[in-house]
C-alpha cells in the first residue's frame, strides 16, 4: 500500500520513488486483473489482487452519485454534469509489483504470523488462569479462620504479589494471635478477683451486704463478658446461629438476662398474631436485655415494650439523648464518662448485634418519651 500513497502524494518522481520499492505502472486493463485475478486484500483505496503470480494493487471505482461526493467536488469549483467522468479510476493505471509471488513463503509468512499469535493466546490465556487461580486463593483466605500460605509456582509477577500477600497475612495472623493471648491473660486477672470476691460474699453472714456484694461481682462479670463480645465483634469472629423465635420467646429470655429485680416495670404490647424473627437467639436476646437494662435505669416510670409488624420498639419516659451520644457505632463518649452515666457499651453492642442481623436501631425522642425501634435496614 505504501506505492498507493506514493501516487497519492504527488510528484514529478513519481515513477523513480515507485521503483525503488519494485513498483511500476502497469500496462494492463483494470478490468481485466479484477475479472481474472484473486483478491487477497481490501484496501480503503486499492484492492491487492494476484493475477497470473505478480501482485497488483488496482483501484477502487468511486461513487460519484453520493450526495457527499458531490458536494466535495462543487466545493472545489468542479462543476459538471457528469460526476462519474471526473472521478472515475478506470483510466487510472494499477502499480504492479516486479517481485514474483512466492507461494511457499507467503504461506510461511501466514503461519508463522498464526503460529505467533496462537502461542501468545496460549501465553495470555495461561497468565489470565493463574490470576484466576490466585484470586480463588485469596477470596478462601479470607474465610479461613487459620491462615494458610497460598502457593504460586508461576515463577513470574503472581508468585512474587502471592509472596507479598502470604507475608502480609502472616503478619495478621501473628497480631491477632497475639491479640488473643493477651485478651485471654487479661480476662483471667480480671475473673480471678471477681470469683474470689464471689466466694467471699457467699460466706459473709450478713444477708443484706451478702445480697449486695454478690450483686456487684455479678455486674462485674457481666461487663467481661460484655467486653469478649465487643472483641469477637470487632475481629469479626462471631458466628450468627439463625433460626425462627417468636418474638415474645426472644423478650422472655431478655429479661431473664436482666438479673434485676424491677423487671415487673417493663409493659409489653403485642400485635394479635404472634410476630416471628430469624436471628441468633442468645445474641439477639443479648441486644434488647441492653436496651432494656438502659430503659430501665435511666427512668424511673414504667418501660413499654411495642412488638409490632415486625418491629421492636422499647420505649421509656426521660429526657433527650445528648447528641454526642446518638452515635451507637461509637463504644465510649467523653461527654458520657461521668459518675453515674454508662459508657455506651450496651447500646453499642446491640447495635452491632443488629447490624449483624441485617437491621438498623433508630432512635426517636417524642412527647418526653426515649424510644428506640429495632426494624429491617431499608439500605440492604
């Protein structure tokens, strides 16, 4: 094709530029090699056509009745009644090669140029498998709960990205390990006192500061559980149990949980027909004893409890929330740390425990009344 551009660009060396590069004028008709001749390639200008085994590129005949031809040429100031005459290619002479066409090498050419591009395919596809492979190997990493290196022996980039990927992980798991170990050690110096201080209000003889004393250790015991369960939350090693619980079910273990004894001020409301719930029994009872335990502690009436259309709503008597302390995904406020007033870890971890259950925890403040609603997350 670069002969086509030659002409195409003009001169008055045309014929010694073309020879150059073993192309003359040919002599034939146009005509002629298109009937007799076989196409190898469509060119946007010529066609290549091999006739009786030399090479020529013969022109394409012009559509000179297209609207936009016409205008291309009025435009230039040609004007005529016969388009077809002025653009018409077939007086104009194919380029002929002077190199022979050697069949043998020309196929030799094509397959090796197949043969290439078949054995890059191979390559590619070889490449894109082994991304494949690394990719499934780093998705189950991520479901294991004990990290086990992934193996590349690709000896390219993959096997280097899945070395870097087993270091990184190693690193992670040694940390959380670690993070284990000192949770465990750390719980343990908290429960030794506390069962020593079980121990020692068992055996005191006065009833009420006996009564007391077991009151405070029990709370204490609680809040260390409360404490693994913010820990198992935060590293994701909860796994939720769901089955079908009728709502009333789940509220009747929640008070069990309360170990209070004014749980007689919690009033319950429920729908005629009995409201079913799939979530995790003892996590979810876990969440609404917090609320409950939060209800009843900051207010001194009677704590309703709303089961409706698939909605837990407790509601308690008192005044707003402060602002700063609406954030439930946050376990300990400033503004809160004060004698007399919780850190939050109630409320936080009920809210996890929601979230894990594909549900949202909103809270409402109306008519002086504190009211928190457990429902579907319309977001999911």
């Amino acid at each position: 094709m670069l002969g086509t551009r030659i002409r195409e660009n003009g001169g008055i060396d045309i014929p010694e530029r073309l020879a150059e590069i073993g192309i003359v004028y040919s002599n034939l008709d146009n005509d002629d090699i298109r009937a007799n001749g076989d196409i190898l390639l469509y060119g946007t200008y010529s066609d290549m056509i091999d006739y009786n085994s030399t090479m020529y590129f013969v022109p394409h005949e012009i559509n000179a009745t297209h609207i936009s031809v016409q205008d291309i040429m009025y435009t230039a100031a040609f004007e005529t009644d016969d388009y077809s005459e002025v653009l018409s290619t077939k007086y104009v002479s194919a380029l002929e090669n002077t190199h022979k066409i050697d069949m043998s090498s020309f196929w030799t050419l094509f397959w090796s140029i197949n043969g290439a591009s078949f054995g890059f395919f191979v390559l590619l596809l070889g490449k894109l498998l082994n991304l494949r492979n690394l990719k499934r190997q780093i998705k189950a990493a991520g479901y294991k709960k004990q990290f086990n290196p992934i193996v590349m022996n690709t000896g390219d980039e993959l096997e280097q990205i899945a070395g870097a990927f087993n270091s990184t992980m190693q690193k992670i798991n040694d940390l959380k390990e670690a993070r284990e170990l000192f949770l465990r050690n750390i719980l343990h110096e908290f429960r030794t006192p506390v069962m020593k201080g079980k121990i020692i209000a068992g055996i005191n003889k006065d009833d009420e500061f006996r009564d007391d004393l077991k009151q405070i250790f029990s709370r204490q015991e609680i809040i260390l559980n409360e404490i693994v369960k913010i820990e198992k939350f935060s590293s994701h090693d909860w796994e939720l149990e769901f089955n079908e619980y009728r709502a009333i079910d789940l509220l009747d273990h929640a008070m069990d949980l309360l170990l209070r004894d004014d749980t007689w001020r919690i009033k319950i409301f429920t729908s005629e027909q009995a409201e079913i719930f799939n979530v995790d029994y003892e996590l979810f009872a876990t969440a609404i004893k917090n609320l409950l335990d939060n209800a009843l502690k900051y207010s001194k009436n009677n704590v309703e409890v709303q089961i409706l259309q698939g909605t837990f709503s407790i509601v308690s008597e008192g005044e707003p929330l402060e602002a700063s302390r609406l954030d439930f995904s946050r376990i300990f406020n400033r503004k809160s740390e004060v004698a007399g007033s919780g850190l939050g870890l109630g409320i936080y971890i009920a809210n996890q425990i929601f979230i894990k259950h594909g549900l949202e925890l909103k809270y409402i403040h109306k008519s002086r009344k504190n009211i928190f609603v457990i429902s579907k997350n319309n977001n999911k």
